[in-house]
C-alpha cells in the first residue's frame, strides 16, 4: 500500500511538471503563454487559460481542504474565480500558486497514511482518498487538453 501513496505522488507531479505517457503536462502547456493570451477567449463560449488556472489551483485547494476535515462544498466563486487584472505580474502568481498547491498536496499525498486510501477524506463526500487523489490528476490532465487546444487556438487565428 505504501507503494501505492508513492505511485499517486507521481502522478500529481507528472501532471502538472511533465513525464506524462499522454503528452504535455500543465506546465508544459503553459510555458510560454503571455498575460494577453491567457486572459484571452479565442474559442467562443470556452474558459479562457487563465480561468482554467484559476479552477485547477481551487481544485487543489478543494482537496487540501478535505484533508484537513473540512468537508464544505466549493462556492461557484471559489470553483471559477475571476481573473484579477491582466498583468504579467499577475498571470506569473496564478501559475506560481498552482505550483505551490501541486507541492503541497504531493506532500500531504506523501504523509497520508496508505491504510486509509479506501476511506472517505470527510464525511459529506463519499469518494474515498484514493479516487480523490487520482481524481484530481485526471481533472487536471482533462483541463490539460483544454489549454492545449485554447493555445493552438490563440497561435492560429
């Protein structure tokens, strides 16, 4: 089982570092892209690369929430935060904290007891730690290819 909680902690790295079998990983999409672009919606009716930052860095939160016990849902503005300005400076945070909350929550993967990944992190959500913690890679890679088409998007029009 130990193995298993090591095998999970990979995962969340190569999802948003890179190493994926699938193809780039957050970051690797991401790099690159200006303030402009990411705040950009060249696809109608899509999010734009920023939003979709912005989700994913709640998803982590979401789930370092659960793990501390904190069982609350996610508010539709804490789901999809608005974008603050659009400045490089900005846009260069919003990616640094999904970095940090991707580092945090390997760590917290890292010391959760392997024992108890068949078990819900919180009462009010029924999904046990495991599903939780690949979850969270699949969500992301999902997201993934949504940046990856937003990017080929905004580079061909």
């Amino acid at each position: 089982m130990a193995r298993e909680i090591e095998r999970l902690e990979e995962q969340l790295e190569r999802t948003l570092k890179g190493g994926a079998w699938h193809g780039p990983s957050v970051l690797e999409l991401l790099a690159g892209v200006s303030a402009d672009e990411a705040a950009a919606h060249p696809i109608s009716g899509a999010h734009s690369i920023w939003e979709l930052v912005l989700h994913l860095t709640s998803d982590y939160s979401l789930v370092l929430r659960r793990l501390s016990g904190d069982g609350r849902q996610v508010t539709p503005e804490e789901d999809w935060p608005p974008c603050p300005a659009v400045t490089e400076e900005n846009w260069g945070k919003a990616t640094q904290n999904l970095t940090k909350l991707n580092q945090e929550l390997r760590q917290a993967v890292h010391a959760f007891p392997a024992e108890r990944l068949d078990e819900p992190l919180v009462a009010e959500v029924p999904y046990t730690a495991y599903t939780q913690f690949i979850g969270i890679t699949q969500h992301s890679l999902y997201h993934a290819g949504q940046i990856a088409l937003l990017k080929r998007a905004l580079r061909t029009a």
